[in-house]
C-alpha cells in the first residue's frame, strides 16, 4: 500500500509540474512586432492591407485580398484575434496580418 501512495504522490507532483511548465512558456509568447528579423523576412505586417504587393504578388489581386494569418494553415488561433504560428516559433501574430509563409487551409 505504501508503494502506490508514494507512486500516486510522485505522478501527481510531476504532472503538476508539467502543467504549470506548460503555463509558463505560454505566458511568456510575447506578440511579433514588425520590426523583428524574422517578421522583416517574412514580409510579416500586423494589417495585411498594409502589405506592398508589388514586393509580395502572392497577396496581390483578389485571391490574395482574401489572405490573412487567421486562415492560414500554419496558424493557431489564441482568441481575441491573435494565435501562433508554425513558422515563428515563440511568438504571437495577428489574426488579420500576413506573412508570405501563407499557406491555404486544406
């Protein structure tokens, strides 16, 4: 019986830890500015009506009109129009941005 309680008690501490990990590195996603290395090499722009489209034809015309981080593939939505994307790891970005990592939802 003494063996189950200590296993009990270690699997909970651990799994408590896990989480409050798990906490801590989504308190500390802070938001892309536009200005960081990684959002300039992307063409990233928090308003993706603010993209040039003669640097980027990807978002030129009305298909590209219709792109925005929010339906992007690689985006995660976070709720209040901001979410994660696979590309920029670590980082927040706005639902209406753009960035010419853009990838169409299947």
């Amino acid at each position: 019986m003494p063996t189950n309680r200590r296993r009990f008690i270690l699997q909970t501490t651990a799994g408590a830890l896990t989480g409050l990990a798990s906490s801590a590195a989504l308190a500390t996603e802070t938001h892309l500015a536009e200005d960081e290395p990684i959002a300039v090499a992307l063409g990233y722009k928090i308003d993706a009506t603010q993209v040039d489209t003669a640097t980027y034809p990807k978002r030129a015309g009305a298909q590209g009109a219709q792109q925005f981080c929010r339906n992007c593939s690689l985006y995660r939505d976070r709720g209040n129009d901001v979410g994660t994307c696979s590309a920029i790891p670590g980082k927040l970005v706005a639902g209406p941005g753009w960035c010419n990592a853009w990838v169409p939802k299947l």
